[in-house]
C-alpha cells in the first residue's frame, strides 16, 4: 500500500492527439474532430477510467507550428471547436468528471468568461474550471485590433524587452482572474428566492457591485449568472518559468508544469510554494500537477517503436515543452511515484495518439495505480473541487 497521498489525475484533450501525427493512425477519425460525439465519447472513456478532470484545449488563431506567424502546412489538424462549448456540450453525457477548458485571456473579456464558466459549473452540477491562457502572437491580436504585439522570436522573448512583455501579459491575467473570481461571488448563494406566493424571485440586496478598477480592466457587475454551485469553479493555468510560476501563485487553484526530472520537478514546486507564500497564500491549498506527453502500450518497446514511426510521418522528430514518456503503464506508474514524492500532487497527461494513449491511462495506468493503492477505486466526490480535496470558498460579499 502506497504510503503517500493518492495521485490525482487529469487528460488534456486536443484534436486527435498530442503528437502532430495522430490523425493520420487507423483509429484516429479524423472526420469526427469537429463532432459532438467524438468529443463525449473521448470524456466518457476518460470518466470510466475515473480521472479527475478533462482540459479542452482551444486559441484564437488556427495552430502553427511557430511562435510568431501561422504556417502553411496542409499535412497537420488545422481548425478546432470552442473549448467552453465543447465542455457545455458533453457536461450532460457525463455524472463525475471536471470539464476544464481553455481561454485565452489576452483579447477578450473576464465579463464574458466569467458567465460562460458559470453556466457550465450550472450545467455540470458543479464540474466546470477554467485553464487561464495567455497569447503573444501577433497573428492572434490581428483578429481584435485592440493591441500590437510585435513579432518575437523564443529567443526574443527571453531577452529582458521581451520577458517586460511577457509579465505585463501574466499580470493582466492575474488581473482578469481576479475580476472573473468577483463577478463569480457577485449573486451571494441565497440571492435567489423564487418565491411565486410573495411575487419575489430574487433579493436584490444579495446582488453586489464589484466595482473592479485597475489599469487593465474596469467592470461595475454584478454578474448575470447567480454564483456557481461550487462557488468558485476550479482556476488553473500552464507554467513555464517564474513569471507564469508567479500567475500560479497569486491567482489559480491548480498549475500544470513540465519538468524533465524529479530534481527539476523538486525545484519547480519550492519555487511556486515561495512565490505563493510572497503572494500572502502561504497555507492555502494549490495543487501542482505535472505534465507529461504519454505512449503506452504492454510490450516493452512497442511504445518507442510507435513514437519512431508518428515522427516518421510527420516528417520531423516530435518536440514538447514537457517530457515525452514512451513505456509501458507499469513504467508510466512508476515514474509518476517517483515524481510525486518530489512535491507534485498529480498530473495532467497529454496522450500522443488519443485513440491508443488515452485508453492506455484508463484500462492500463489507471488499474496499475490502484493495484497499488495509489489511486482512488471510485469517485468520491459530486463536484471537481470536492475530487481535489478543495472547500467551497466563502462569498467575499456574503453579509453574514
């Protein structure tokens, strides 16, 4: 028996899978990406797996394989669907698992966001987060015409002009969370009467003003969602490097990050536990889960065969910001252990062929690490922060 805490853990849904080659295996149905059944029968494996929580990954630009422009290529998925809606969309088709989709923050507005995320936590009986992201592309600030963001390489970007540029994104972020987070407790949990008899549907005087200004946003409320059933629907963001680290810190309930060895991953959580006790959230829980790209299969070796021949079609050697694990699931399950005992509290894995991989964690990872005992037998919880180990959080405008 595991004497560590069970691992928690959660997919990243896109497309047809992680690797840019993955439409192009046998199962990969690549004329259903854009269905509502391809979608919910992807979240319904992984709810019978038991995961924590599904990501839906979305932009506002079609995918590039650069930075700084969009590319030309016709041999990668190019097109998605919106994340929000998408998780509205298969909310109904499941019971347990969270639904967690992206939004891009940099062009549009935490008003928007904040109702959307709060009709799918309504939706969802409480199973709705959100994955804060921010955009320096220039090809995606095209699309509002609000900001001009220049062209920058990677390297440009670590240089001291460009991580200026990269904090002032964080710290707007930082900002659009925390107005998201107030319009959230805007409508306290009683605000709503409904009483036919007395001809009062709601009491006004629970409805508050939130009355945020700063440099980056100005937004009065209240929100015109009453507050979500888990009060605060699960805040969680990808981070790279201190600044994203410090986002982490300061605003969100959960970070995904990609170390590349236990000392790293050891490294990576006491520099976010420092950074959330500058932000005066020492003791709060925040989760930190680590990210891999996974390729499972039972024989030994038949996963490295399987990455070797996807690079094969795609013409290049497949890159990732986080590692790339090929094995199989009792190696996955081992290394995940490993790393756990570095301080991360779960994962978040990206499978590289979602039609093989996917079911890899479910029917192979997934009863390896219950085997031993490091991972629940059922769900235990009715909504995603309650699965995490989360209290619902006090209204911050409640009177009483």
């Amino acid at each position: 028996m595991s004497q560590t805490p069970p691992l928690h853990l959660a997919v990243a849904l896109d497309a047809a899978g992680w690797h840019p080659a993955a439409w192009r295996e046998p199962g990969a149905r690549p004329r259903d990406l854009l269905t509502a059944r391809y979608w919910g029968d992807l979240v319904r494996e992984a709810e019978a797996g038991l995961l924590d929580f599904v990501t839906f990954e979305d932009s506002l630009a079609l995918q590039s394989d650069h930075l700084d422009r969009i590319d030309d290529r016709t041999d990668r998925v190019r097109g998605r669907l919106d994340a929000v809606l998408v998780a509205a969309r298969v909310a109904p088709l499941t019971r347990h698992i969270g639904l967690v989709p992206t939004a891009v923050v940099t062009h549009t507005e935490p008003f928007h966001l904040s109702k959307a995320v709060a009709t799918l936590d309504h939706v969802s009986g409480g199973r709705a987060g959100l994955r804060v992201q921010i955009s320096a592309r220039p090809y995606e600030s095209a699309h509002f015409g609000r900001r001009t963001i220049p062209r920058l390489t990677l390297e440009e970007l670590n240089e001291p002009a460009g991580q200026a540029l990269v904090e002032e994104f964080f710290d707007e972020a930082a900002d659009y969370v925390e107005v998201v987070r107030r319009l959230w407790d805007s409508w306290e949990d009683d605000a709503e009467i409904r009483d036919a008899a007395t001809g009062r549907f709601i009491d006004r005087d629970r409805l508050h003003y939130i009355d945020f200004s700063g440099p980056r946003f100005s937004v009065k409320g209240p929100s015109i969602t009453p507050r979500p059933p888990q009060g605060q629907p699960l805040v969680t963001a990808l981070a790279h490097q201190t600044i994203p680290y410090r986002l982490v810190a300061r605003a969100t309930d959960l970070g995904y990050v990609t170390p590349h060895s236990a000392e790293d991953a050891r490294a990576v959580v006491h520099e976010i536990r420092e950074e959330q006790r500058a932000a005066g959230r020492e003791g709060e829980p925040l989760h930190v889960f680590g990210e891999l790209v996974v390729l499972l299969d039972e024989e030994p070796g038949r996963a490295a065969e399987r990455l070797a021949r996807l690079d094969a079609l795609a013409g290049q050697t497949y890159r990732s910001d986080a590692e790339i694990f090929t094995g199989t699931p009792a190696e996955l399950a081992d290394h995940l252990q490993d790393w756990q005992e570095a301080g991360l509290t779960g994962y978040r894995l990206r499978p590289a062929v979602l039609d093989h991989d996917l079911t890899g964690i479910t029917r192979g990872l997934v009863p390896e690490l219950r085997r031993r005992g490091a991972f629940r037998d059922s769900y235990t919880a009715d909504t995603l922060r309650g699965l995490l180990g989360l209290a619902r959080p006090a209204n911050r405008y409640a009177t009483t």
